[in-house]
C-alpha cells in the first residue's frame, strides 16, 4: 500500500464508488452520494438490481475461476469501496491460499485499504493505489505480490466504462493481457445500451453532469470486442444476471443492462 498521504476526500462532488456502494446497501458514502443515486434511481429504478447483478456476477466468476480453472491469483482493478463478498473473500474461502490485489485510486477506497487487507492466513490480499490509465504502473507493483509468469484472474469490474476513448482501452488491455502468463483470464462487466439504449444514456448524462469520474455506455458488441485474442467462454458477453446463473436463480432472473463476459488467455 501507498505511503504517501491520501488526497482528502472531496464530499461535495458525487463519485461512481460512494453512489455504488450506496446502491449496495453500504454506508461509506456522502449526501451527496445518495442525492446523486436516488436522482438516478428516480427514472432508472433498474439501477439497483445492475449493482446487485455486478456483484453477484463477481462471485460467481471468482467462484468458477477458483473452484474449476484452478485460478490462485487475482488482480482486481477498480475494486471499489470493500461490501460483502469481496474477491479475496470469494477466492480464498475456496482456495485459502489464493493471493489477491487490489487495484483503485479513490481516497476514500484508499481510507478502507485495511479492511481489505484481511485475507486467509496462508492467503496474501494487498492494496495499490493507481489508476486503470497506468497499466505499466499497475504492473510492477503487482507484481511485487503476484507471480506474473502464473495465470492470473484480470478483474474490470463496472471500471472500463470510466475512459471514453476506444483506443485508450484497447491500448490498456493489451498492455495488462500481454503481461499475463498463457492460461491467464479476463473478467469485464460494463453497463449496456442494449436493453433500454434511451434511459441507459439518460443515466450516462445524469451522471456525467454532476458526478466522477465521467462515465461511457457502450453496446453488448462493444463489450465483446473488449474479449478480441481471447478465447470467450460461454455463454459469452451476456446480461451478469445470465452470466453461469446458480440453479438457485433460474426462474426469477431479470436481464439488466450490466452486461459480463470472462475469456481465456491460451
């Protein structure tokens, strides 16, 4: 973890971490926060269910990762304020010794770092601080706690949305996926026009006038093509909602425009 002094935490302006974690049921969040999010959640009552759906979607990848791909490290990009079920959670409540960073560059997040760095004892769970722009940064200080030349789960979780530039992602994602051992995987969930391509854009522009950082909707093919050189595993880039849902969950799934997809590296 840094041990630069953090930035102080700016409560006047809405940020994409307080209003998620305020979706979730969290309370380290702001009043502005949860102005911004019941704003949204006033035309977009789905909004909710996305969250609910991403992170579910998490557990599930993580779990499969773990549990069936033999998966034992983790980069988490992105990873937000800590809720319930964090991946070093899921990871090493299947495999104790699964070793998980975090990656983020919100103050607040950076506040919490020692409520992630509570993994298993013959676990390792670390924290950077660094933004999804800096790829070779992220690196050489990963691999300070990951062995970079065994697989590991690359995690970009409700994170790609916030660059705009297509170019800037693919450039990003070449340079984490190129670093990363053969038998390496890519987890992404990004919100979709697909569903409701007026009201997702609505939540695009409400957000965007008041809250950071800026965020982009892109399409399902959109998403997908972020899996281009992987080998995409069923049932592809789909609602996180549809995404391996457990036997629990059939019957009462409700599509939400979250969309997720998880490829191999071969």
């Amino acid at each position: 973890m840094s041990s630069e002094t953090p930035p102080k935490i700016d409560t006047t302006v809405p940020h994409n971490a307080r209003i998620w974690n305020y979706w979730l049921g969290g309370k380290d969040n702001y009043p502005v926060d949860r102005e911004m999010g019941e704003q949204i959640r006033s035309f977009f009552p789905e909004i909710v269910d996305n969250a609910v759906a991403d992170r579910a979607f998490l557990v599930r990848t993580v779990t499969y990762l773990a549990r069936e791909e033999g998966i034992r490290q983790f980069l988490d990009i992105g990873t937000g304020l800590p809720t319930h079920n964090n991946t070093h959670e899921v990871a090493q409540s299947i495999a104790p010794d699964a070793r998980v960073v975090y990656v983020d560059n919100d103050p607040l997040v950076l506040t919490h770092a020692r409520a992630l760095l509570t993994g298993s004892g013959e676990g390792v769970t670390a924290y950077i601080d660094a933004d999804l722009r800096d790829p070779a940064g992220i690196l050489a200080k990963a691999a300070q706690t990951l062995d970079l030349s065994q697989p590991v789960a690359l995690m970009l979780l409700g994170v790609v949305n916030f660059i705009d530039d297509a170019a800037e992602v693919r450039t990003v994602l070449d340079t984490l996926l190129e670093a990363l051992a053969p038998g390496s995987f890519l987890v992404v969930s990004h919100p979709v026009d697909d569903i409701d391509r007026e009201r997702a854009h609505q939540v695009a522009a409400a957000w965007n006038e008041k809250g950071t950082p800026k965020l982009t909707v892109r399409s399902g093919k959109d998403v997908e093509a972020l899996f281009d050189g992987l080998e995409l595993l069923e049932p592809g880039v789909v609602s996180c909602a549809l995404w391996r849902p457990l036997e629990t969950e059939v019957g009462e799934i409700r599509p939400v425009a979250e969309f997720g997809g998880v490829g191999r590296k071969n």
